[in-house]
C-alpha cells in the first residue's frame, strides 16, 4: 500500500470518530441512607437524576455497613 493512502484512511478514522455528540458529562450524587438496599438506591437514584437536570443513571452502589450506609450514584447528561 502507498503510505499516502494509509495516512489518509488513519485519519479519516480519527475524524469520523470524533463525533461530539457521543460526549457525556458524569457526576456522582451521594445520599446517606440509615439502610441502603440495591433497589431502594437504584430508584433514589432515578428519581434524583430525573427530577433534578434529566440525567440518566449510568451506575449505583451502596457502600458502608448495615446501620450507617451511603447510596453513590454516578448519573450522566448527554
């Protein structure tokens, strides 16, 4: 192959690939809970990402022990 071809081809790739409308912007959101259960934290997390600026959630975890736990959502905007 002539090298002019494959820099061609390299950067259309890299041009055709750097579409910003694929871009997102993440925050966490974090909620302390007295218990924190999965589904209890997925649906805080819904409903704080919704109700607040339309974000979506993207992932949650609970973290701590049984009697003094947080909820941490990452909620994401396109």
């Amino acid at each position: 192959m002539d090298a002019r071809y494959v820099s061609l081809c390299f950067f259309l790739v890299l041009v055709l690939h750097g579409n910003p409308t694929l871009a997102e912007t993440c925050r966490q959101f974090v909620k302390v809970h007295p218990f924190c259960f999965k589904a209890y934290c997925k649906a805080n997390c819904f409903i704080q990402g919704k109700y607040n600026d339309g974000s979506y959630v993207k992932g949650y975890r609970c973290e701590g022990n049984i009697f003094q736990s947080v909820c941490v959502c990452l909620l994401c905007k396109h």
